[in-house]
C-alpha cells in the first residue's frame, strides 16, 4: 500500500495536524479512510482487514506511551454501526456500492461522535453553579469544554487542577483555561489530601467507562475520586459515548495490559487505573448524565 494510503501514516498525519482531536475520534476517522481505499472484496474481508488496522493502531498508540482503551471502545462501535449491523439488502449489492454505503455510516458515526464533546458541554451545565471551586485531574478535552462552556455563560469558579506526573499535563489545561479568564492553579499530585477542603465538585474525564459504571483514566484518578468520598465531596466523570468499553473490570490488575501499560520495561509504571462505580457521583455524557448503574443498559443498546 502507498505510503499516503497506508493507514497508520494517516492516522499519525492527522494527529500532528490537529493535535486537539482525540486519539479515538482520529481512529473511527482512519478506519473509514481505509474502507474508502481497501482492496477488499467482501464484507468479510473488509471487517478482517478493519481488525488488522485496529491492532496497528493500538500498537502505534501504546509505542507513543498513549492508553488504547478509547480506541478499543470508539473502533469497536465503529464496526458495529457499520459492518456487523449492515442491513441484508445491501450485502445483495455491488460490493463498490456497498463501500461507499459504509463509508456514508461511518461518516455519520463520525459527525455524531465529534459533536459528543460541545453536546456532554450543554448537558452538564446545571452543575456547574456560580462560585464553584472545582478540582480536575491531568488534562481532559471534554472537562476543558465543560468548563469553557460554563465561562461563557458567565459562571464565575476556580478551578484546581492535579500537576499529574509523569508527563505532567496538568499544566496544558492551566495553560487553557487561563487564556480563558479562568482562575486555574496548578497543585502536586500529592497535595489531592491538602486542597479537597477548599473543593465543591471533582470534575474528571475518562479513557473509557466500563460496563459496571466505572472509569478508566489517567494514573492518579482513584486515589483522587477515594479522597473526595472520604470528604463528602461529588465526582462527576464527563465522557463521550464511544469510549463506552465491553470490559467489566473489578480490581486493578483485571484491566488488560494493553490498555495500561508501555511496552518498555523502562516505563512500566501504569497510564491509567479504575475508579469503582461506587465513588462516582454521576456521569456526563451525550447521551444523558447518567448515574453509574445506567451505564450497563446503554451499553446494551449500543450494541444492539
């Protein structure tokens, strides 16, 4: 395959043109690419050639030190949307005519899924009250939006935000939020304990939200979302619906290896870890907020 139609190519292009687009989005947007451009001649053939895809992508995600539990959720609801649910008359038809209908559906899971961030932003408003004090973890695009969508409305909050070492992206979202005429301090992963006195709400993002109501996130979200029930504080987790993940994890060392670790020994240390549906408040999300017992019969009609 030319190097402009190999799929990993486009899947890095893209990501270094439009840094602000998440891993999954550019994912679902890769594979559809790569429909547009298979060889294949089957609806068979495609899914199985979308599966090799999916695993080089994971691959080239985990080798950049990124979780790939998002682009699990958000490929696999993909194919589900566009091939394994395909209606019987299409398979009836030209094989050409029958790509460029799955490139259409996907296309439009696409546009869907790329208006989750701005809808999950309008939903969640009502709980973003007026002198708020809210502490957020690491740098999540959807909580950006969130809180973005607040300012313009005029809400006045400060917002805390976790250093969130190794790679220390908590400072990106200080950096985003203050060029928005939001207060953002910037406090030590360690300091979680000190500042939770001064917090109204914790605001996280996730990785993924499992079939139990539970996230997976960025390394430091447990012990974070332990602190705030220990204080009587809400956590409220904000996520698109396609990182809606099939996974039912109950301890830590049940999430897979792929979506937590680096291949190198070097970094083993852990991305991301699970936070219990038990110290979730609720969950924002574009198809509702949703409390974490809801999440299991919405995943069930996900994939219907």
């Amino acid at each position: 395959m030319k190097d402009d139609l190999d799929p990993v190519n486009f899947y890095q292009k893209c990501l270094k043109e439009d840094p602000d687009v998440s891993i999954p989005l550019t994912a679902i947007k890769t594979l559809i690419r790569f429909i547009q451009v298979s060889e294949a001649g089957t609806i068979s053939g495609l899914h199985d050639n979308l599966k090799t895809v999916i695993r080089q992508l994971h691959e080239t995600t985990e080798n950049a030190g990124k979780s790939v539990s998002s682009i699990s959720s958000g490929c696999e609801l993909l194919l589900r949307f566009i091939t394994l649910a395909a209606p019987e008359d299409l398979l009836s038809k030209d094989f050409s005519e029958c790509k460029r209908v799955l490139v259409q559906r996907g296309e439009l899971f696409l546009q869907k899924a790329e208006s989750s961030r701005k809808k999950i932003a309008v939903l969640s408003q009502q709980f973003i009250r007026d002198g708020s004090v809210i502490l957020t973890h690491s740098k999540s695009r959807v909580v950006i939006q969130l809180l973005l969508e607040a300012a313009g409305k005029n809400k006045r909050f400060k917002v805390y935000v976790t250093e969130s070492n190794p790679d220390q992206q908590g400072h990106d979202t200080e950096k985003i939020l203050k060029e928005h005429n939001i207060p953002c301090t910037v406090i030590l992963d360690s300091a979680v304990g000190y500042i939770m006195e001064r917090v109204d709400i914790v605001l996280l993002g996730a990785e993924a939200v499992v079939e139990s109501g539970g996230i997976i996130n960025k390394i430091g979200s447990f012990q974070l979302a332990v602190m705030a029930k220990a204080m009587n504080k809400p956590v409220y987790a904000a996520a698109e619906s396609y990182k809606f993940l099939r996974e039912y994890p109950l301890k830590q060392k049940e999430i897979k290896n792929c979506n937590k670790y680096l291949n190198s020994e070097e970094n083993s240390h852990p991305l991301v870890d699970y936070t219990p549906p038990s110290y979730i408040t609720l969950l924002f999300t574009d198809l509702g907020v949703l409390t974490p017992s809801a999440v299991s019969d919405e995943l069930i009609k996900l994939y219907l």
